[in-house]
C-alpha cells in the first residue's frame, strides 16, 4: 500500500455498532417495561439519536397537538376502553418482549459463529420487533375506533351499519392472515404527540368524500386531463430555443470534423499511395479507435463548445437569454419598448397620431393600425414587472408565442370536443400543440403575429358554431356578438384577418339554406315560420354587423370596409404576386421565401409532417372526418354508417389521384362530392339532424388554405387548425367505433378497453406527430447573434440621431430596434421603390453613381416617387422613372435645368430637388454574408428593365389584343421598327404569366461559395480549371483541345485598388466571373455572374472595400461558427481617400481585437474564432493614398 492510499479500519467499526447495538438492546427493555404502564403510546426506536429526535418533535408539537386531543377525548366510554386497552396492551408488549429478546440471543448466536470480528453486523431483528409490537398496538386501537364509529352509525342508519360491520370483519380478517410487516402510517402522527399527555383513539381519514367527488365529476375530470396534455407538450416543447439544445449538436459535429482532419493529414502521409477506398476504411478505423481511448476529452471539448456557441445566440447578463427568433419580432418588440416607455408604438406623436420616424427614413410615416400585438408585449411586460422588477424586456418578448399559442389550444380542444367528443378534442389540439408548420412559426422567441392566426379563428369559430347549440336567442346573439368583438380584435393584430370572416359567412348562409330547404313546405307559407330559419339568419346578421361595428373600433378600417375586404381581399390576395399588371415596378413578394408558390404534392407532405405518403393517410383521414361530422352524433343510424363506409372509399380513391387532377378547382368540386349528396338526402327525407354546419366549416377552411398555400406555403400554418378538427373528429369516431366492438366481443369492462386504446392512441401521437414537433423546436436558432448585435451597437454609439442604415431590406428591424437609427427600408416596406434603387447600388460598378442613388434615398426616399404622382407633370410610369435616372447622377443646378426643359412645373421644382439633392445626412451601408445567397434577388431588381416592364404591363392588356394597335403603339413610343414591335408583341402575348419576371429581368447571382486556389509560382490553379497569372494579371482557361478561353470578367486586388479586367474574345462558354482574393497569405476564387464581378458589393463584401473612396470602412465584425461577416462602411460623400484593406499580410492599417469569451482549449480545438476588426477612420486616412476610386474597368482583346 502506498503512502497516499487510504486506510480503514473495519474493526474500529464493527466494534462500535456492537456497542450501540447492546445499548439499544437494554435501553429498548427498559421503554417496554415503562410503556407497559403508560396511556402514552410512543413508538420504540433503536438508537438514543432516534428517540432524542421524538421527544423534540413531540414537545414541538404538544402545543398544536392540543385542539386534536379534545376532539379525541370526546367521550367516556372511549376513555374506559381505552384504559382497558391499555392493560392488555402492556401483557402482549411483555409476552412479545420476551419473545425477541430469544430470538435475538438465537440470531446474534448464529451470527457469531458465521461471521469474524472484523465484519460489521447489523442486526435488523430488533427493528422489526419495533414494528411488530406497533402492529399489535395498532390494531387494538384501529379496531376499538370502527367498533365505536359503528355503533354510533347504527343508531343513525341501520342498514349503513350493518354493511360496514360486514366489511370491518372482513377487513380484520385480511389483516390477521397476513404473516408479514405491514406499516400503518396513520399512526405517524402520534410522534409529535405530547409527552404526558392522554392519547385518544386516532381519527381515521375519511376518502369517501373524495371517492366520491371524483366518480360525480369523472367526465369532467377526464376532460381536464385531455387538455391539460396537450396543453403541458405544447408549452414544454415551445421552450427549446430557450436552452439552444443544436449548439450541443453543431459543437459535436465541430469536433468531430476536426478530428477526422488530423486523422486524414496522417493517413494521407502515412500512406500518400494507398487507393481512397482503403485509405477510407483506415480512417474510420483510427477515428472509432481515437473516440474510444479519448471519449471523456471528447466529450469535455463538445461540452464547452457547445457553450460557447450557444453563449453566441444569446444576449443579457451572463448569456442568459436567447435572442429573439427571426427578424419581424424585432419590429413588434421596438413597437412594445415605446409603449413601455413613453404609452405609444411610434417615435413621435403628430396631429395626435403615433408616428415611426425610423421606418421610410429620412421622413418617416405613421404607424399601421394592426398594433394589437405590441400594445400585448408591452403590458405583459409591465404585468411581469409587478412581481419582477428587474424582469428581462427581451426575455418576457422571448415567451408570447408560448402564451398565445397555448391559449389558441383551448378553443381548439373545445370546438373539435363539440363535434365529437373528448378524443376529438384531445386529438385535435394535440396536432395544433405540435404541428411543424405551427410549431416553427410559434416556439420561444417567434415572437411575430403568426400564434393570432391559431388563436383568433378557433376562438372566433368555436362561439360562433356554439351559437347554433343555445335554444334562447339572447344566448345567440350574446355568443355571436362576442365572436364579432373577436374579429375586430383580429383586425387590430393580423390585416389577413377577413379570411375567418368569409370561411363563417359562408358557413352561416350553407347552413341557412339547408334549413330553408328541408323546411321548404314551411318557409312557402312565411319566410320565417320555422324557428330553425329565423334563428340561423339572426346568427349571420348579428355577426355581420357586430364584426363591422368592431373592426371600426379597433382598426384602422372603417364599419362599411367590411364587406369591401370579405369581397375584394380574396380577389386582391389572388394577384398578390403579379408582376407587371399594375404596376411597372418589380413586385419583391415574389422573392420572400415564405411568399413561395407550391404544388398541392407539396402542400400535402407539408401538412402530414414532412412525408407525401403520410400527408395523403392524414388528408383522408380529415376529409373522412368531415363526412363524420355531417352525421348525427351518435353514430348509430344505419344509413349514416353506409354513408361514412361508402365516403370513406370515395375520398381514398379521390385523394390518392391527387397528383393526376391537374386543376385544384376539380380536385375541390370532387372532394364535396359526399357532402353534396348527404345534403341533398337529408333535403329530400326532410332530416335535419345533420350537421351541415360543421362540415361547411372544416370543408371550406380546408380548401381555402390550401388554395392559400398555392399562392404562400406560409399560409399552411392557418390549414392545421381545420386539419387537426377533421383528424380528431375521425379518430374519435374510429376509436369509439373499436371501443364499442371490443367491449361488446370480448366480454370485458369498457374502461379497460377505452384505458388501453388510449394508451396505444397516445403512443402512436407521442412518436409521430410529438416527435416531429420536438425536432423542429430543437432546431430552432435566432437570426441575430452576437457578431450583428455588436455591429449595430458600435453604429448606435457613433451616429448622429438623423442617421440612416441602409442594406438589403431583410434585416431592417434589426437595425431599427438595436442601432436606433432610420432606416431606406424593411420587412414592412420592401415591396415598394427602394429595392429596385438599392439593387442598383450593390450592383453597379460606378461607385459615384452608387453614392447618388443613395444622396436621394437619405433625401426623399418614397415621398419622391408620391411628389412625382402629384405634381401633375407626367401621368406615364415610365416618364417619372426616366426622369429621375437622369437627374440623380446631375448636380441640384444641372437638375434644375433639366427639369425646366422638361417642363416640369416651375412651383414644384424646388421640392422636388429637396427630394433628390438635399445635403444628405450620415450613411451606413452593410454588407453582409446573407446578401451572397441572397444575390440573386437584389440583382434581379438592380437590374430591373423599366422599358420591359412598361411594354409588358401595356400590351397585356384587352385594349391592345389587336396586333395593328400593339405594333403602332410600341413604334409611336419607342421608335421601334415593325418587325422589331411585331416579335415584342408575339413574345409578350405567348408569355406566360408565371415567366414574366424572368423575361423583364435576369437572376445574376454568385455561382459557389469562397474556394482555395493552389499556388505555383506565379501561376493560381483555382477550381473549375481555371487559371491565374500573379505577373501578367491574365484569367484563362486550358480547354481538353488545348484551346484557351477566357472569363467574361475577373476582379483581383491590387496593393492600393480592385481592379476589374473584362474580356471581349474567346469567351469561355457558359460565360462566368471570376475574383481573385487574397487573404492570410492564400488566395481563393469566387465564381459568379459577369454582372457582379465588379459589382460594388463584391468589393465591399469579398474584397472588404479595398480601393472604394466613398464608403470608408467602419467595422468588420465575424463569426466562424454561424458563418456570420458583417462589413459596415460609413458613406464618405465628399471621397475623400480609398480605402486599404487589410488583404495582404504588409498591411497593418486595421486594428483587430479579439472578441472571445470561451476556452482556449475550446476554441484552439475547432480552429474558429470570432473576429471584430474596428477602423478608426482618421488613422485610415492617413494611411491611404490619393487615386481614382472607381475600379479600373479594362476591355481587353485576348492576343
């Protein structure tokens, strides 16, 4: 044994547990020779410590004990019992005394004789001796308590008493055959007794009342429990972005990579000759080896990885709160934060109105009225404040998803339960809990308007079909009243609200007129002689009116605009996405990524949780449950079970068809097929017991959704709630078709039937639609990071107050609620002017033109465009855009004159000129790595061809169908030849509508992403086979037949500029660009569209502003592992120096500060970091050299 070893003797031990052990032994003889002759019944204990610890307690408790012992001292006759229970007590405690005390001398004889010295004995005899003569007290006692109470309740009601004396001796049966210990808790209780004191027969608990209460409130009980769950998933899961569980997976997988590096570097040496496939099987081998001997390190590594990536993603005191999800919560929060400080969402009040100085910067605009979801967040946020003053404002943001999505369930669970019951209703707001499509669009942190679209309609809904369940019409038109209240909340926090609107006037007028046609003979006689008829058009009058009345109070809308938006919304909503139509403006709609048309195939795997297979098998099973829901409730009518056996046939064959019915309007006349002839079946036998009502509602928000999510596959989140009622409604409908089956065949008791089949119908959610809810959550990672925060704080902590943030319009929230500062344009502005004005400032290769485009968006922005609208110059789109791209790269005085000679109005010549060449304030223009991806977009409206666009939005039109017409007008208007105007005419009335926005303008785009060239010498081998020349600056491709072709462009940075190079001849086919870049000692490629290669957001992006003289470098801030690289230039109107990137390894003109807070070892294990690189701009300056800005642009002709 060494000297550090630790060393215990065992004997020591043995020893002192036999001394205790003797001492117990006389002490324990001692208590039962004292508790023989006491009234005091205190239970033994085996040690001094236990005892102390009663007699403390029951001293503690002797105080609050004393109301007990009256109670249990109440009358004579039980004390004399208890006297003469208390003799026989002390004979049995002695007899039972002896009894052990043999035992133990026998047991502890054999002990010794088995055992050494050296071993530690514990002899557990006596505590069972303990328990054994409790047992014997205990049941003199119990038995002399229901003795008493007996004979008390015999005298009350004789036939209560002679049943409960039958089941005492029963019981006292049980208890005197069982041989083994058994605890009777209730006499704990008597620990804390007083010492001293008389103990009288303990009062036993009495559960019946509780029994009781349970079995007269089961089905409610059992309703509760259904919803509860639904309810607890919901809200548990919603929680996962909170603790960020994919930091853990992207650290492992960090860690993992880079393992596999370092083991394939030493193979590839080891081994530089062996073929990949085994070269393949020895790294996995090394790689299952090296985890296996190093899995504790392994694991200790992913660990502070993992915190330290999630420690990116969250913002507050010591990370602990993550960032808010996506980009639109930021405008609702900024909204919120107003109200909490200063009682209004906008900046600023004018004429009384909340007016936003940060959105349509420099001028403003006033707030929308579709506020309801700030004013939510703010007082929420003062709510929690009541009990948490230091309460995290983002953190109380964080959870209103999980607060509105939750109560969105409720109704859910009680609309489904009307139609068929509690399985229904559990089914139905399960899916809603835990939906993907619902799911990612309302977790923790997704803090937009999206939980209204669950919340409002199923509330709206479920009053307005309870209406119809009431028999007094005050009731009706109380519920329906309410429900019109609803949709004029809606109306305050969604503008697409006027959806539920028409879904329940079409619900109202289908079940107003099934009403007058089964009661046709009636209704000939007086319109409303059936009760049935009067009621339903009450119920569709009252929540007309009561919807307008309420949409005025709380919108912004007027109480008339409501049969406006329930007509001219769905007709407005359907052209949503045209381009070229009204306007001969690009339409950004068509480019937002939730905005994205999708096929029904699509739409279907969507919904069924990612699969195509099982979106059909849930389809069917909701369009199966629509079919019940049109049926009595009861399910028992023969005629009713033909008719769902023979729907349940049709809608299989129907739906699986889905892919070969190409018009959806088909498919939607097939699916009401059943519905249809159980309508007219019902008329016809004059059987109004069908419940057309609900199946109108789930039938026409299915198909109105869907046609929806043609348009947007985000408007598949407002499907689910409909889907989610048909499949509950057919699921109860099954299950409680089985349940039936099963109790009446199998002979046993229904609630065990019904117990296990909800057994296996929770299992079967649980591993689906749960599972696949949880995986989304967990998915789940906030836009912003730490990397965008500290941008735009170093923006908030430089600008002047009037300053303005521009870049693509994504992100504009952000830059509104962390910079504080105005912005060209966001989420809630990006389908207007701007984009096409900002593409062309990333686009161009000018960089003066670029500085004033951006001169007349910090101006006038969109007022320009309005001005231009009113001044009556000019009524022709394409005349006001013309005019504009001709006087903004001219001075004020050269604008002036060429508005003069234009014959602009005189009057309005001035303002104009405020609007496009004021003094302009402070800039900022980012760049950021999700323009790259996104190039194709901003290029595409950059790009933008006006002329296209006007003789498409022209000829479109009836008026010019005739060729002649068309032909004279293009050759009026353009001067365009006739066969030049009759292709134009052909090309454009043979044009889909659908390949409009291609034909007017094309998608440049970046083709890859940054890739490593190899050096030899002079020469750079990048990939695609593309070569470089460091010497003669020459880009050249060497074909397999030996010919040499050419980029259409490449960019390559210089020691003091970007310089661009642009071939004419032997042009490689597809024409592409190329950049060339330096950076940390290496050069990389990007291949893209020859359009960008000299693009002003290349340089500013992948050439970090190197040679730009009007946008000075401001920050660089980076973060490897989410790949974030945002680069913030402030504008430099005069262009005063170019900028000297930091390219080549001689420069040192840029500080870099390192920004980690994790690990070395961490960080030094994954190889990443997160770099901010701050540009003092005078010390910048000084560094730069004076030359022209703009990047030498060379046409060259390949020798």
């Amino acid at each position: 044994m060494g000297e550090d070893d630790i060393e215990i003797d065992f004997g020591k031990i043995t020893k002192f547990f036999k001394r205790d052990k003797k001492k117990a032994e006389q002490k324990e003889a001692a208590d039962d020779q004292v508790q023989g002759s006491s009234a005091e019944e205190t239970p033994k204990s085996g040690s001094p410590e236990i005892k102390e610890g009663i007699k403390e307690g029951a001293n503690k408790s002797a105080k609050g004990d004393h109301d007990d012992g009256k109670n249990e001292a109440g009358s004579a006759q039980q004390s004399g019992e208890d006297a003469q229970k208390d003799k026989e007590s002390a004979v049995k405690k002695k007899q039972n005394g002896a009894h052990e005390t043999k035992d133990d001398k026998e047991e502890q004889d054999g002990d010794e004789k088995g055992q050494s010295d050296d071993e530690i004995a514990i002899d557990f005899s006596k505590i069972t001796g303990i328990f054994r003569k409790k047992e014997a007290r205990e049941k003199e006692k119990s038995e002399a308590q229901k003795k008493q109470r007996v004979s008390e309740e015999r005298k009350k009601k004789p036939e209560s008493a002679d049943l409960e004396k039958k089941q005492n001796e029963k019981e006292q049966d049980s208890e005197d055959a069982e041989e083994e210990i058994s605890f009777d808790f209730s006499k704990v209780k008597g620990l804390f007794k007083a010492k001293g004191r008389k103990e009288d027969a303990e009062e036993k608990v009495d559960v019946q009342p509780v029994v009781h209460f349970v079995k007269k409130n089961s089905k409610v009980l059992i309703m509760l429990i259904l919803l509860l769950i639904p309810l607890y998933i919901g809200m548990e899961v919603r929680t996962y972005p909170n603790h960020l569980p994919i930091a853990d997976d992207m650290a492992k997988e960090v860690v993992q990579r880079s393992i596999q590096a370092q083991i394939i570097d030493q193979v590839n040496n080891q081994y530089p000759n062996l073929p990949a496939a085994q070269r393949q099987k020895i790294l996995e081998k090394e790689y299952q080896r090296v985890v296996k001997e190093n899995q504790a390190g392994i694991d200790q590594q992913v660990q502070l990885y993992g915190n330290y990536i999630r420690a990116q993603m969250k913002v507050g005191e010591e990370d602990s709160q993550t960032y808010l999800l996506a980009i639109d919560p930021y405008h609702w929060a900024r909204y919120a934060r107003n109200i909490a400080d200063h009682g209004y969402p906008g900046d600023d009040l004018r004429e009384g109105q909340s007016y936003d100085t940060l959105m349509h910067a420099p001028l403003g605009r006033y707030v929308s009225g579709d506020r309801f979801h700030a004013y939510f967040e703010a007082y929420l946020y003062k709510f929690v404040r009541l009990f948490d003053k230091d309460a995290d404002f983002q953190g109380v943001i964080f959870t209103t998803p999980i607060i509105i999505i939750v109560l969105g369930i409720i109704p859910t669970f009680f609309l489904a339960r009307m139609i068929a019951g509690d399985i229904a209703g559990f089914v139905a707001a399960l899916i809603i809990a835990v939906h993907p499509a619902v799911m990612s669009r309302t977790v923790g942190g997704f803090a937009d308007t999206d939980p209204y679209q669950i919340l409002f309609p199923l509330l709206i809904s479920l009053l307005f079909m309870w209406a119809y369940e009431l028999k007094k019409v005050q009731g009706k038109i109380l519920l329906v009243t309410f429900a019109g209240l609803l949709v004029g909340l809606y109306a305050s926090a969604w503008r697409g609200y006027w959806h539920i609107l028409d879904f329940l006037m079409v619900v109202a007028i289908t079940q107003l007129s099934f009403y007058l046609l089964v009661h046709w003979s009636e209704v000939k006689k007086g319109l409303f002689s059936k009760e049935a008829v009067t009621h339903g058009a009450i119920i569709l009058i009252t929540f007309i009116l009561a919807s307008g009345m309420f949409i005025g109070v709380f919108s912004e809308h007027a109480p008339l605009d409501i049969f406006r938006e329930a007509t001219g919304q769905p007709v407005k909503f359907s052209t949503a996405k045209d381009v070229g139509i009204t306007s001969i403006w690009p339409n950004v709609l068509t480019t937002v990524a939730e905005q994205n048309e999708a096929s029904r195939s699509e739409i279907i795997s969507t919904v069924g949780f990612g699969g195509k297979s099982a979106g059909k098998f849930l389809f069917f099973l909701c369009f199966f449950g629509i079919a019940v829901a049109v049926t009595e409730r009861s399910w028992k009518r023969k005629k009713d079970m033909v008719f769902l056996g023979a729907s349940a046939i049709y809608y299989l064959v129907i739906i699986s068809m889905n892919d070969r019915i190409e018009n959806t309007l088909t498919l939607f006349f097939l699916l009401a097929v059943p519905l249809i002839i159980k309508a007219y079946l019902a008329i016809d036998e004059k059987d109004e017991h069908i419940r057309m009502r609900y199946a109108a509602l789930i039938f026409v928000w299915i198909i109105a959704t869907m046609y929806a999510s043609q348009k947007g596959i985000r408007f598949t989140l407002m499907m689910v709630p409909a889907l989610a009622i048909g499949l509950g409604v057919a699921v109860a409908f099954l299950f409680e078709l089985i349940d039936r089956y099963a109790s009446r065949e199998m002979k046993v008791e229904k609630y065990l039937i019904t117990g296990f089949l909800f057994l296996l119908l929770f299992l079967a959610l649980y591993k689906g639609p749960v599972a696949a809810g949880k995986e989304v959550a967990k998915n789940q990672i906030p836009g912003m990071n730490d990397a965008w925060w500290s941008a735009l704080e170093r923006i908030d902590g430089a600008a002047s107050q009037d300053a303005i943030i521009t870049s693509w319009w994504d992100y504009g929230h952000w830059f509104k609620f962390v910079a504080k500062r105005g912005v060209t344009f966001d989420g809630a502005s990006q389908n207007l002017e701007p984009a096409h004005w900002v593409g062309l400032v990333l686009l161009t290769e000018n960089e003066t033109e670029a500085k004033d485009i951006l001169r007349f968006l910090t101006c006038g922005n969109f007022y320009t465009h309005e001005f231009l609208l009113r001044s009556n110059w000019s009524s022709d789109p394409y005349d006001q855009v013309m005019l504009l791209k001709e006087i903004i790269p001219q001075s004020r005085e050269e604008a002036r004159q060429t508005l003069i000679k234009k014959g602009f109005p005189e009057g309005s010549i001035t303002q104009l000129l405020d609007y496009t060449h004021c003094d302009p304030p402070e800039d900022y223009f980012i760049a950021s790595d999700d323009m790259v991806s996104k190039s194709g977009v901003w290029a595409h409206f950059g790009i933008w061809d006006f002329k296209r666009a006007y003789i498409y939005n022209t000829l479109i039109k009836q008026e010019y169908a005739s060729k002649e017409k068309a032909i004279a007008w293009l050759g009026e208007r353009f001067d365009m030849p006739p066969a030049d105007a009759e292709k134009m005419y052909n090309d454009v009335r043979t044009l889909a509508k659908a390949d409009a926005n291609s034909w007017i303008s094309p998608w440049p785009s970046y083709v890859q992403g940054v890739q490593q060239c190899n050096q030899g010498g002079d020469i750079l081998q990048c990939p695609q086979g593309i070569m470089f020349n460091l010497t003669s600056e020459e880009a050249y491709i060497i074909n397999p037949d030996k010919s040499v072709t050419h980029p259409k462009a490449v960019a390559f940075a210089a020691t003091n500029d970007t310089i661009v190079k642009k071939y004419s001849e032997n042009i490689h086919s597809p024409e592409f660009g190329i950049a060339i870049i330096p950076a940390d000692g290496k050069y990389y490629a990007v291949l893209m569209d020859p359009r960008l290669t000299g693009s002003l957001f290349t340089r500013m992006f992948f050439f970090q502003g190197h040679g730009l003289r009007y946008f000075d470098a401001f920050s660089v801030e980076r973060n490897q592992v989410l790949g974030t690289q945002v680069y913030t230039y402030k504008v430099d109107w005069n262009g005063t120096d170019p900028n000297i990137a930091p390219l080549f390894p001689e420069d040192s003109s840029i500080e870099e500060n390192s920004r980690i807070d994790a690990s070395k070892a961490s960080n030094e294990t994954a190889g990443l970091g997160n770099d901010t690189r701050i540009i003092d701009s005078d010390k910048g300056n000084e560094s730069k050299g004076s030359r022209n800005s703009s990047a030498r642009s060379k046409n060259i002709s390949s020798k």
